[in-house]
C-alpha cells in the first residue's frame, strides 16, 4: 500500500468516527442537567438487586460481560509482559545488593505497608457498598506489597513475592470469575447472572454474586500487577546482559587512562545505585 | 458559581498535561505524569464519579509513573556499558543525573 492511499484509509476512517461520535452524542442529555435517564435505571436495578453501589452493580451484575473483556485485557499485557521482559540466553542475572535506607524513609514506609495493605482489603471487600472494588483495592495491595521495596530494599521484596505463586493466583482469579458465570448457566439462567440471594441491602453479604466477582478481580488485579512489575524490577534491578559486558571489556585495555578512569567510577555509582 | 470547581479541576488537568508534555526527559517525565494522574483524579471526584478516580489514582501516581521511572533506569543501565570511548563524556553526564 503506498503512502498516500495509506494516509486516505487513514482520514476515511478518522472522518467515520468523527461523524459516529457526533451522531452518538447528539442525542445525549445535556452535561449538568437533572434528567439522567440511564443513571436511574441503573439505580433502580442496582436497589432491585439489593446492591447499595450502583457503580459495582452495573461492573459486575448488569455489564458483568464487558468486566470480563477489561480484566481479559489486563490478564493479556501481565502474559505479554511476562514473556517479552524474560530473562534471555545472553542476559546475566546479578543478586541485588543489601541497600541503605534512610531512617525516616524507613519509619513511614513500614509504618504506611500495613496501613496500606489494610485498605486496600477493605477497599475489594466493600466494592459492592461504597466506591472501590477488585480492581483498584488490587491495585492499592500490590502497591502496599511494594512499600517493602522502599523500606528495606529489593531483596527483602524478593522474600515475600514467590513470582510462581502470584502467577498461579493471577490466573486462578481470571479463572474463578469465568467460572463464577459459568454458575449462571448452570443455575439454568445465564452466563455471568446473578443467581445467588441478594442479601439485606447495605451489608457486606449484599448483592449476591457481586462481592465473589469482586474478590475474583482483587485477586487477579493485585497478583497481575506484582507479576507485572516484579518482571519490570527484574529487568532494572537484577538483569544485566552479559554480551554488552564482553564488548566492553576488551576497550579498557586499548582506551586511555581517562576513560579507564570513567569507566571504574561508573561501576562504582553502579553499586551505589544497586 | 456552582462550576467553579469543576473549571479549577479542568484547569488543573490541563496544566499537568501540558507540563508533562513539556518535559522531554522520559525520566523527570514521571513526576509531572504522576501529577497529572492526581488531577485527573481529583477531577473525577469533582464529576462525582468515585470510582474512576480511586482507579486512576491508584494507577495514574503510582502504578505508570513507577514502570517509566523502571524502564528509563533498564535502558540506562544497557547504555553504560556499550559505550565507546567517544561516549565517555555521556556516561558522565548520565551518572550526573543520576545522583541529582
């Protein structure tokens, strides 16, 4: 395809979604008014399932389907990732070396963990009763998990985060919301619906299957996002790629003193920076 | 009146994302980027849409800004060592930034 032909796909298409989006948003109530015509039949049907977070109901009760495609989508780039940021023939892997910390950075780091790890539960647990769910409280525990970096250093991380395990339980989350909806059709209704009792609205056993695909999602979330940059701390803490070293190495004896000199001082902010 | 909040939350959306783009080294990058996650979380709550913003929150300060700041640090670490003698004086430059 030459490029001009290639420039004019490209504008028909542009030009195709601009005049879709135009034409989608034209019939759209206006921005601030008072008439939410989806928004209250969301909220009608969140209420009739005894879901208090309508926002919750329509992730995982009324648009359950598309959550499935989004946490798909998550599951594929922490599987991408895994297997384009391995660890390759030519590449070394050094042991991360024990690093100083500050006290106070210390202090607050290990002080904020538990803290941290705390709400993010909390935050998967009440997904179907207040703002939050699986996927950001599965964010905010992976992301307290990695306070630990801050405290002490990598190799203290490296003790909690067995990288098999937190593979496995991304995949089983994945799994268990798959199979959750595979309930539906067993309970002779549908893939992905709510078969479950709704509960007493407003308590933490409300909205029948919304707290487990919650729980499946936080599970998968906060295991993908470990994997996905334990993969990415690998690369920058502990892998080196041993063909560059040997390039290197025979230059120090030809070069001058000067970049001899260079070259020791950089391994030497190397080891300060590890 | 009643919009003068969610005027100052756009506001700041814009001005995050303008400095982010200003930035040009991917490495300092990472600050204004986590600043723009802020506002644009701060923004959605303005829109009274909780939920978006604890998700971008969690992902736009933390989660991005954390794999740049990796990948700007990997490809550092691969360039150091391949360079030639004619490439002494970046080595030095890099290692300058590195201790600001």
């Amino acid at each position: 395809m030459s490029r001009g032909l290639r420039r004019w796909v490209l504008a028909l298409g542009l030009l195709g979604t601009a005049v879709l989006l135009v034409l989608a948003a034209r019939g759209l109530p206006a921005f601030g008014g008072s008439a939410h015509p989806y928004g209250e039949r969301a909220v009608h049907a969140a209420l009739d399932r005894h879901t208090a977070n309508t926002v919750a109901a329509v992730t995982f009760d009324q648009r359950s389907f598309d959550t499935l495609g989004e946490e798909s989508i998550l599951f594929g780039a922490v599987l991408g990732t895994v297997v384009l940021l391995r660890q390759t023939r030519d590449e070394n892997r050094l042991p991360p070396q024990p690093a100083r910390v500050s006290p106070p950075v210390r202090r607050y780091a290990l002080l904020a963990l538990p803290v941290t790890l705390l709400v993010g539960l909390y935050i998967v647990a009440h997904g179907q009763l207040s703002p939050g769910g699986g996927f950001q409280g599965g964010i905010v525990v992976a992301t307290a998990l990695h306070l630990l970096y801050i405290a002490v250093d990598y190799r203290a991380l490296e003790r909690i985060r067995p990288i098999g395990l937190y593979e496995a339980a991304d995949a089983a989350g994945e799994a268990a919301y798959v199979l959750l909806g595979a309930a539906g059709l067993l309970a002779g209704t549908a893939f992905l619906a709510n078969v479950l009792p709704y509960g007493t609205l407003n308590t933490l056993a409300s909205g029948g299957t919304v707290p487990l695909f919650n729980a499946a999602i936080g599970v998968e979330v906060a295991c993908g996002v470990v994997v996905l940059l334990a993969r990415f701390l690998d690369q920058a803490v502990e892998i080196v790629s041993t063909d560059a070293d040997a390039d290197a190495d025979p230059d120090a004896d030809a070069d001058s003193d000067t970049d001899a000199d260079a070259r020791s001082h950089d391994a030497a902010g190397e080891e300060a920076d590890t | 009146m009643t919009d003068l909040p969610l005027l100052a939350g756009l506001a700041l959306v814009v001005a995050a994302a303008t400095a982010t783009v200003l930035v040009r080294d991917p490495g300092r990058q990472a600050f204004p980027l986590a600043l723009l996650g802020l506002a644009l979380g701060v923004l959605f709550l303005l829109l009274q849409a909780p939920d978006v913003a604890l998700s971008q929150l969690a992902v736009g300060c933390a989660l991005t800004p954390l794999m740049v700041l990796l990948t700007v640090r990997k490809a550092r670490r691969r360039a150091r060592p391949r360079g030639r003698a004619d490439a002494a004086p970046a080595r030095l430059r890099h290692e300058e930034e590195d201790r600001e």
